[in-house]
C-alpha cells in the first residue's frame, strides 16, 4: 500500500502530499524523538549521586551504570549502519523508539520493587530517638537497622536490573540517529538538506539540558513522596541523607518516548523526493544498499587499518579521545563535585551544569563552525585554530585545582580524633548511623549520639529544630542543629563557575574544526566508515572507561564509608582536597594528551603541505596526507 503511494505521488509532481510523506514533518518528529532520547541519557547523569546514595553505590559503580548504555551501542552500531536503507528505516526507528521508552520504565521500576528509603535512624527499643542514652544497657548496639528487616530478595536484583535497563537504552539508540539523518538526507533536496540536519542537530543539542534542568526540578520532591504524606517526611533538601524523586524523570521520559515513536509507523519505506527534479538522482544509500554483507566484512579489515594508518585521522581521533574524555567526566561527576565540594543541594547542582554548563559547550561548538566559516580555514588552520583552543582551554583549568573547599572538621572522622570517639563511648551508639549534626563549636557529628546530645528541641509538628546538652560540644551544655556544618567557603563558588564555563567553552571550540580535519583528509570513498570508527572510538577509549575511571578516582577519596549489615555501600565523606586535585587533575591531564595530538597534527600538516597539494573534487578540498601523489600540484596557503 505504501509502495502504490509513492509512485502515485511521483507520477503526479502536481499532487498535494500527505502530512506523511513530508520531510518537514519528518524533521519535527525525529528532532522530538532524539530530543526525548537524550533528556534520557541527562536526566541519568543529573540523578546519579541520588541512584548512589538510594542504593548504596560507590562511584565506580555508578561510574559504570552511566557507560554501559555505550556497550549495547558499540557492539552493533557498525552492522546497523551497514543495513541502512536494506530495511524500513522509520520502522526500525520506531522500533528503537519503543525499546528506549520501555528501557526507561525498567529504569524506574527498582523503585517499586523496593522497600521504602530508610536513612540510618535508629529502630532499637533502648534508643529511638538517637540520642545518648547514658543508663549504660545491657547490649550494645551495633547497627541502625536490622539486616533481616532490611535486606529483600529484590534488593540484590536492583544493579543488576539498572545495567540491564542502561543496556537496552543503548541498543535503543543504535538506529535513532544514522536512520534518521540518512533518510533526511535521501529525500530532501540538496539545497535544504544542511538545513534540515542544523536544525536537527540544534534542537537535540538541547536534549542533555533539559535533562539536567529536569532533574533539578523532579529531585525536590522526596523519594518516596507517592507512599508518603507530606508530614511524615522529615528531611530537607540540604540534608545529606535527601534522596529526591530519582524515578519519577524516567517515567515521564518513557511517555515522551512512547508518543515520539508513534508517527514512524506512518512514514513509508521511500519518501517522493522533495525536489521532483532529483528524483532519479541515485542516493549514496542506495549505492550502499548494493554491497552484500559477505563483501562488507571481507573489506572491512583493509577499509579499517587504511583509515586507521592515516597519521592525521588516527592523531586528530587521538585528540577528539581525550576531549571526549573530559567531558565524560564532566557530564556524569561535576554535579556531585560542585554538590560536594560547595556544600550545595543536588538540585542546585544539577540545574547549575544543565543551565549554563551544557549550553556553553552546545555555544562553542557553533562558534568553532563560525570561525571555521569566517576565516575560511582549511586543514592546516583548522589544527592550529584547535591547539589553540586547547592552550586558552588549560588556561582557566589550571586555576580550578586551587579553587575549593578545605575538608569541613568531623569528629572522629577528618581528622581523625580519639578524644572524641571517647566522649560518647558510654552513650552506647550505633556505629553505622548516619545522622550529621552540626555542633554549636563549628565540629560536624555523624549523629546527635556520637556529640553527646541527651536531649531535643521540637517544634507543633515534632520535628527537630536543636540538640541539646550536647557533652562532646564545647564541653557540658553544648548544642547542635540537625544539617551539616558544611566548609563555609561558599563565596568561592561564583569564580569557579565562571572559570569551569570558559573551559566547556573552549573545549568545544575544538569539536567542529577537528571533525572538518577528518572528513578532508579521508578519501570519500571511506568518510562514512571513517566517521562511523571514529564514533566507535570515541566510545571504546573514552565514553565507555571514562566514567569508571572517574568513579574509581572519587572512590580513592573517600574518608568514611557508609555500612549496613557489615557491607560497605556508598560514601559519606570525602577529603576535599583530594577530591578536587585528582579530579580535575585527571581532567587536565586529558587536555595536555589533546593538545600533544592536535601539535603532531598540525607538524605532519606542516611538513606535508610543501610537496603535496590540495586536490579539488565533488566542490570542496580534499588535501592528501596519506603520501599519495596529488593531482593538482598548487601550494597550500
């Protein structure tokens, strides 16, 4: 039925097309299914300190939840690309559509599946209230909460279940984006096809702010916030034990998934060509669907080691490995360092790299096309505008290592004090509660018992308002509030914003030129293969290790460890300092490795450009640097 369409409407150019057989609609509906499909990918990133402390995570866990979704994409990318248009394309997005929306729901399901969030109180019968009790029992406590109580079989299912659901969202993306502009590609015209991929590109760009700017307005309501009433509730925002609504993000994006991916069963396998002129003008897809799957893999060793032993492409993918490693860090760590490090509320954080972070990266990215444009730079410029850039990029890094917090003073814990684990040995505490208390003396406690506290201050709702007669506080009659004493360097905050938003900035100056050094420096004949490599790497060498390593970075830092029932889960502090310097040290260390790729870059640019020369095809410069003998034999400027 859909084959009889098509050729109805391309016998009659006259005839009115359908809202179907519309490349404009066409562009609406992908650009609000890829829009969908990354608020995914951002609202996982803004929400994963939250998942960490749900579930009791360590980052490197959490490290490896945010890549695996790139497992599912790296494993099948190649073969998908190679079918292109062998099937229905909107089909199969629609298809990959469905896959992500239920992705998504098995995202939120370990909500439901388990008990409500317990945050360390006290449930023995001798100590409900947590504070000291001085009668000295008969038993010590020794936990907060009882094992058998605690512990479900569902618990153990719930990581495993969230990689599960990361891996399907992976598969899920595999045939969004390459379908979708190729079939653009296909049937617009020639003249509104750069159109239409911009204006793609611009609105999916937007895709991981809204995701970010999602969580920070989803994760003010408390995690339980369905099961609960609004008085039973008795944490705030600023307290570290908050855990907002991590779940609820993943459910509204699996609807947005859901509605997105209906109209691809409507459009048909062949669209009539928008501009009926070209209608016999055969597409590179097409060509590409004439190449059968045997021959695709016997060429694909030697198309792979000619791309890979292009010295500028492996150099300039080197380079693009490194940046797309500081961004992976930047992406799924920086809100919980600004969270940690600056004492502020998830939210704040998550809203902060969402609103300005993120679009100051989407900005550079258009200023390094424009400068491109401006200057009409060709290979060797575009090498030099990179490094560059990533000179002026180490510039306000460098600076970030020194611009922090000093490690807010714990009893017991930072640094380390027996004197006070001492004043509150005969209050008889639960070692592994987690309650922090600030003392009137600027010391933080891990709970109002473990600062001596005997009695409270409540408030017509019985909610706490201060601990008092506190003897670990300033000696006999000290108190203490219910939040944590923070590092009181808040001011410090504003200067690292602004400094961490021109690095995004100039990092991603360097994303358009470098992609323009790749595609005039392989032969067309191998520029879809190089680009689809070249994404491969990025995944494989950056996206998929970065966050691990990252995680396992923040772990190193670490100074208390929560427990419950003798396994060790998340942290609950960290040495600040340390945290900082090997974070963004790791960062710079990332940049320094881009900035060594993009200078041999523009050296073997430099000591080729003599005797070769450009070599002028399909309208645009392709210069050789693969040491094959150019056909025109013009100087490069």
């Amino acid at each position: 039925m859909e084959v009889s369409e098509v050729k109805v409407s391309c016998d009659r150019p006259g005839r009115t097309r359908g809202l179907f057989t519309s490349v404009k609609f066409f562009v609406l509906c992908h650009s609000l299914l890829q829009l969908a499909q990354l608020l995914v990918s951002g609202y996982m990133k803004s929400s994963i300190s939250t998942i960490e402390r749900r579930f009791g995570l360590s980052s490197q866990k959490s490290g490896l939840l945010a890549a695996f979704n790139e497992v599912g994409n790296t494993l099948l990318i190649v073969f998908v690309s190679f079918l292109g248009s062998r099937l229905h394309r909107p089909r199969v997005i629609g298809c990959g559509a469905l896959l992500a929306c239920l992705a998504s729901l098995l995202m939120a399901l370990p909500h439901f599946l388990s008990r409500r969030y317990e945050y360390s109180e006290i449930i023995s019968a001798r100590n409900v209230s947590g504070l000291c009790q001085m009668e000295s029992p008969l038993t010590t406590p020794t936990t907060s909460q009882s094992c058998d109580s605690q512990e479900s079989p569902s618990d153990n299912r719930i990581y495993p279940l969230l990689l599960l659901a990361q891996l399907l969202l992976g598969i899920a993306a595999v045939p969004i984006q390459p379908f979708g502009i190729s079939y653009i590609d296909d049937h617009a015209s020639k003249k509104n096809s750069p159109l239409y991929l911009g204006i793609l590109l611009a609105v999916t760009s937007i895709g991981p702010a809204l995701g970010f700017l999602s969580g920070a307005f989803l994760l003010r309501f408390y995690v339980d916030f369905d099961t609960m009433s609004e008085d039973q509730i008795q944490l705030d925002r600023s307290d570290l034990r908050w855990v907002g609504a991590w779940w609820l993000g993943f459910l509204v994006a699996s609807c947005l998934l859901f509605l997105t991916a209906l109209p691809y069963f409507f459009f048909p396998r062949h669209m009539p060509p928008e501009d009926e002129s070209e209608a016999d003008t055969k597409r590179p897809s097409d060509l590409f669907q004439e190449v059968s799957l045997l021959h695709f893999l016997k060429s694909f060793p030697s198309i792979a080691m000619r791309t890979l032993l292009t010295p500028v492409y492996l150099l300039v993918v080197l380079a693009q490995v490194n940046m797309a490693a500081v961004l992976a860090g930047l992406i799924t760590f920086m809100a919980k360092f600004i969270e940690r490090q600056f004492n502020q509320t998830v939210v704040f954080s998550a809203t902060l790299i969402g609103g300005v972070c993120i679009p100051l990266a989407v900005l550079g990215t258009v200023m390094g096309g424009v400068l491109m444009r401006r200057w009409s730079l060709r290979v060797s410029g575009a090498s030099k505008l990179c490094a560059i850039v990533i000179v002026l990029c180490i510039g306000p890094a460098l600076p970030l290592l020194f611009i922090g917090c000093p490690t807010q003073q714990v009893s017991g814990v930072f640094p380390p004090r027996s004197g006070a684990l001492s004043c509150s040995a005969s209050c008889q505490c639960v070692q592994d509660m987690f309650h922090p208390v600030c003392g009137s003396d600027g010391v933080e406690f891990t709970s109002p018992c473990h600062a001596g506290c005997v009695a409270m201050e409540t408030d017509s709702s019985s909610k706490v308002l201060n601990f008092t007669e506190c003897h670990c506080v300033g000696g006999v009659g000290g108190s203490a509030t219910p939040r944590s004493c923070g590092s009181g360097c808040g001011r410090l905050l504003l200067p690292f914003v602004v400094l961490l938003g021109i690095t995004g900035l100039m990092v991603s100056l360097s994303h358009t030129p470098s992609f323009v050094i790749i595609l005039r420096t392989v032969p067309a004949q191998d520029k879809s293969f190089a680009v689809g490599v070249q994404y491969m790497l990025f995944r494989i060498l950056a996206f998929m290790p970065g966050p691990v390593l990252y995680g396992t970075i923040i772990d190193s830092t670490c100074i208390l460890w929560d427990r419950k029932c003798g396994k060790q889960t998340s942290c609950l502090y960290y040495d600040l300092e340390r945290f900082r310097h090997r974070f963004l040290g790791l960062q710079v260390v990332f940049m320094f490795g881009g900035l060594v790729c993009f200078l041999l870059t523009a050296v073997v640019l430099h000591r080729r450009a003599r005797p070769q020369g450009p070599e002028v095809a399909d309208g645009g410069v392709y210069e050789l640097v693969d040491g094959r003998k150019p056909e025109v034999n013009k100087a490069q400027t």
